[in-house]
C-alpha cells in the first residue's frame, strides 16, 4: 500500500510540476484543502485555478525522504520538496517539508489535505522534518484518527490546522484547544 500512495504523490509532484490540470483534478478531492506554512489556504478550485493560467511555471519540482504511513483508508506521505522556477516572470527557488494526506474511497484514493511549512533557510535545507519529531507524530495520528472518525466533514480543516500547529503542547491539550474553538 505504501509503494501505492507514494507513486500517487509523485504523479501529483510532477502534474503540479507540468501544470497538467486533468491530473490534478482527478487525484484531488472535491473538498481538498492546502494549508502553508504561513497559513494561507487553497482549495481544489485554487489550484486548478492556478495551473491552468500558467502563473508559476517549474523547472524543477521534486519530493526526496518520502515517508508513507497508512492506517485503513488513511495514508499520509511526508517528504522534502525542492521547487524552483517563476512565478508571475519572478525567479523562485525554496524547499520545504510537507505532508500529504490521502483517503480511500469508492473511487480510489483522493488527496484531501496538504500542509506544508514555511520555505526552510538555505543553511537549513539539509535538517530532520519536523514530523519526525515524536510529538508531531503523535498528534498528527490522532488527527488522522479523527478525520476516519468524521469522514469528510466540515470540521477537518479546522480541527487539522489547529492541531497540526500547536508547537509543543501535548496532544490533549491540542484537542482541548481545538474543540473549544471549533
């Protein structure tokens, strides 16, 4: 399962890479949610958007130090992305750690949630993700627990986004603080 969802990520990779719109469309849910480092959000819409203006053009958009975790119909990839082109004619060129998360469904695994973090200093490019990390980890399980609980509700990008950026409090009081102001 693990070699699936990892080819699947990078077809995605190399869809954004290509600005390939039919490809992103079918790998991504309908209520897909992107959030960055900074905290910005996208949705399926957005990205389709973006792609297919041709805004940002890659010459180089590849993921290393994949790691898959799935639990039933829930698999997460986290990696490395190394990105650099134009965007807007403006020359980019950053790196950044993210996780991916896919679910199963009638029709094959979706991409329903993607968080990365803020672009990584130079200096810093070589450094361990932060999922490693075993608080994140932990709470980033019992995140995926709750969206297999809920399914596609509403309250997964809230409720993930809160979770997912809480530094270093232990993971109750994450939760705590999640449904509180949820």
């Amino acid at each position: 399962m693990e070699k699936t969802i990892a080819a699947l990520d990078t077809e995605y990779q190399d869809a954004v890479k290509r600005n390939d719109v039919a490809v992103m469309d079918r790998l991504l849910a309908d209520n897909f949610t992107l959030v960055t480092g900074s905290g910005k959000s996208y949705s399926k819409a957005d990205l389709l958007d973006d792609a297919r203006s041709g805004h940002i053009l890659y010459d180089h958009q590849e993921d290393s130090n994949q790691t898959v975790r799935v639990w039933g119909d829930t698999a997460v990839i986290s990696a490395k992305l190394k990105a650099s082109g134009t965007q807007g004619g403006k020359p980019f060129d950053y790196t950044v750690y993210f996780s991916d998360t896919y679910v199963r469904t009638p029709t094959g695994w979706r991409y329903v949630f993607g968080q990365s973090s803020l672009p990584l200093p130079k200096a810093a490019e070589h450094a361990a993700p932060l999922i490693f990390h075993p608080i994140v980890r932990m709470r980033l399980l019992v995140v995926i627990q709750v969206y297999t609980l809920f399914g596609n509700s509403s309250g997964l990008k809230p409720f993930y986004s809160r979770a997912y950026f809480t530094g270093l409090k232990s993971g109750a009081s994450a939760l705590k603080a999640t449904f509180k102001t949820a």
